[in-house]
C-alpha cells in the first residue's frame, strides 16, 4: 500500500486520472444495475437481461478498431474526454425509459452508452507509460486495476441500494455527473510532448484500414501478446454469462431483488480487490517462467471456484466462491497488463488494447446470447456450472502452448514520460 499511496501523493498526473477514475466507475456500475434490474422488471425474462448485456457489449466490440486506430493517430487525452462528455449526455437520456418504458429504448440506450466506452478505456490505458516512469509502473497498473474492480464492489453494491432505495431516475442522474467529473479530471492532465503517439505526431502516412491492419500484423507476429489478447477470450467464454448470471442468481435463484445481484457483484469486486493487491506484492518475485505456469494454475482455480459458486446453496456460500474465483481472475489481469505496457511500443498500444478489449468483448457477446438462450430451457446453476468448465479449460490450453515452448518473451518496449509529470509541490 506504501507504493500506491507514494505514487498518488508523487504524481499529480496519475493522481488526476485515478480520482476520475474512482468517481465515474462507481457511477457507470449505478447505470448497470438499475438497466439490469429493469431490463428484468419489463417483460420478467432473463432473455431481456441477456438482450440488454448484448446491447452493451456489442457497440463496443464494432467501436474497438475505430477507436484503436484513432488513438494511435489522434491526442489520446482530447480522445477521452469526448467519449466522457458523450457517455454523460447518453447517460442522462436513461431518464426517458421512465416515461417511456420500452424494451427497444433500454438497448438503444446502452448501445450508445457503450459504443464511446473503447475510446476511454483503451485510451487510459495507452496513456498510462506517459504519466508515470519505468519504476512506478507495477504499482500504477495494479493501483488502476484494483481501482476499477473495487469501484465494482462499492459501485454495484451501492448502485443495488440506490436502485432499491431512490429509483432509477437516482441511479441515471448520478452516472451521468460521474461521466462529467471525469472528463473534468481527464482535461487537467499535462505532458510537455502531449498525448499524441510518435506516429501521430509524424502525420499518420497510410489509411485507418492500413493502421488497423499494421496492429493486427503485429499480434499475430508476438505469440505472447496473442496468448495474453486470447487470455481475455478465455475468460468471456464463463464471464460473459456471469454478466446474467449474477442478476438471475440475486433477483431469482435467492429471490434477494436488486440488493441481492449488488451483493453478488459486490463481492466478485471485492475478490478482484484482493487478487490486485495480491498480484502487486506476487509480481515482485515473479521471473517470465514463473509467471507464465502462475497463470496456468490461477486460472484453472477460476473456473473451478466458478462451478462451486453455480452449485452454492445459500446467497453467502456463492458470494464466498465468486470472490475466490475473482481473486484468481485479478490475478491473471494485472500481470498481464503488465507485460503488455512493458512491451508493446506506444504507437501501437491504442490498436493493442482496443483488440484485447474486442476480443473479450466478442466472446462475452456470444457467452451472452448463448446464457441468454439457454436461460430458456435451463436453470441458472446449470448454466454457470457450464460457463465455469469453459473458463477453467483455458488454462489447459495455455499450459499446452508453454510446454511447446510457444510463448517466448518478445523484446521490452518502454518510453520514458517527456517532461515533468510530477506534482511540483511534492516532488521539490
């Protein structure tokens, strides 16, 4: 913890996107928990709660390669903002679903809401190596991350209550002044050379399809960063029917309502706290071999904390099993971001992490429609143990591609931030 808040008190730049970071997750988990809840409320099928996930998950997978191509090319700050500034007004159009409470207008909503969302957390992402030096990177991407997945906890935990306790119209309202602080946050960033990749700043030189195509060429050219971008594909296959698993098991399963699918993702947040906090102090002693056999057996103990939690007989057991499971999941997630800021080149870390987000994000919508479909004809139990068995057979192949000696660390690509970054206050 030493290093965290040494970090947020040293780097005024960091600081800046941390605290926007903290106040708009915690509101956008306030938008999801009320669409959710009231995607089942409409029509009391938990196909709508999977048509609803779909909504958002597919505008951001067809946003992904537009989005990476533009921040490779274009101020990845300015990048940001404008997808905050127009996530807040989509936010605020929630509030036409009480007067109009229409299916087609929830998934229209979050449609939009989403589509801007790859332009902000690539863009977060890509910019990070600018704001912070060599040394105070593991502990600034493990800061991020567990940042994120603890706004999951407090963000779906409080949004649960919110729901129950001001309505939805608390809920939207509030999602959208978070999206208004960030792009607040977001604008107050400064670097002497600016946000622009090299490339950006040289004139982009080829066409967007010859840029999208260059960053595939590049994956496929690194068999690390195409094992790591196909981690994430790994764990959509039984994350992505988690996203409807959690509203089904809270509001059904455990008959607990709202409060119950906020206590669910509240603590798989909490288990991704954990699992940060734990992969700071764990990366420390990890060399390359090491990491690559710890992510063989954290995520097979995902999968199988995952089936434990499908079959859990009270809301308590499944919330102990899902945390444990997330730990596991946390863990993976920060070494991984790791050796990706570590050695994919700033000119193509916009197209790196919008591919790794798509990827995800397309595996999630078919984990998705198909729990949505299945939702039908079986019970939820049966669909997560299913969605828990999938997950746990990546690790399988990982182990595979490591024992075929597959999975080479690539060369490091690392570049200093320009300028002065620090709080001059502090740092003097």
């Amino acid at each position: 913890m030493g290093s965290f808040s040494a970090l947020l008190k040293g780097n005024r730049n960091y600081r800046n996107c941390w605290l926007g970071q903290v106040v708009s997750e915690i509101g956008d988990h306030f938008n999801s928990i009320a669409v959710l809840s009231m995607a089942l409320h409409l029509t009391g099928s938990g196909a709508t709660v999977g048509g609803a996930m779909l909504a958002r998950v597919g505008p951001a997978l067809l946003a992904a390669p537009l989005a990476g191509v533009l921040l490779d090319r274009m101020d990845r700050r300015r990048v940001m903002i404008a997808s905050d500034l127009i996530r807040a007004a989509v936010a605020a159009a929630h509030l036409l679903l009480l007067v109009y409470p229409k299916t087609w207008l929830l998934y229209l909503l979050s449609a939009l809401l989403t589509f801007a969302a790859p332009f902000f957390n690539s863009g977060r992402a890509a910019i990070l190596p600018r704001i912070v030096s060599r040394e105070e990177l593991h502990a600034a991407n493990a800061l991020t991350q567990t940042t994120g997945w603890l706004t999951v906890a407090l963000g779906t935990m409080l949004g649960g209550l919110s729901t129950s306790w001001l309505g939805y119209r608390g809920a939207f309202l509030i999602n959208a002044a978070s999206f208004l602080w960030s792009a607040w946050a977001i604008s107050t960033l400064h670097a002497e050379g600016g946000f622009t990749a090299e490339r950006g700043r040289k004139g982009p030189g080829q066409s967007g399809l010859a840029e999208f195509r260059e960053g595939i060429r590049y994956i496929l050219s690194r068999p690390l960063i195409l094992g790591i971008l196909l981690l994430g594909a790994g764990w959509a296959t039984g994350g992505g029917a988690a996203q409807i698993l959690f509203t089904l098991f809270g509001e059904q399963v455990f008959a607990k309502g709202p409060a119950g699918t906020g206590f669910l993702w509240g603590f798989a947040g909490f288990g991704l706290v954990a699992g940060g906090l734990l992969a700071r102090r764990w990366e420390g002693h990890l060399n390359f071999r090491l990491y690559k056999h710890t992510v063989t057996v954290t995520f097979l103990l995902h999968g199988l904390f995952y089936m434990m939690f499908s079959v859990a007989q009270g809301i308590w057991q499944a919330a102990a099993f899902i945390f444990l499971s997330r730990l596991c999941v946390a863990l993976n997630s920060v070494m991984n971001r790791t050796m990706l800021l570590l050695h994919v080149p700033d000119r193509l870390r916009g197209r790196v992490f919008t591919a790794a987000e798509g990827i995800t994000n397309g595996v999630m919508m078919i984990s998705m429609a198909a729990a949505a479909v299945a939702a039908a004809q079986y019970s939820p139990r049966q669909i997560g143990f299913v969605a828990g068995a999938l997950s746990a057979s990546t690790a399988l192949f990982w182990a595979w591609a490591n024992a075929a000696g597959k999975l080479p660390e690539p060369e490091q690509d690392w570049q200093e931030p320009e300028g002065e970054f620090r709080d001059p206050v502090t740092a003097a």
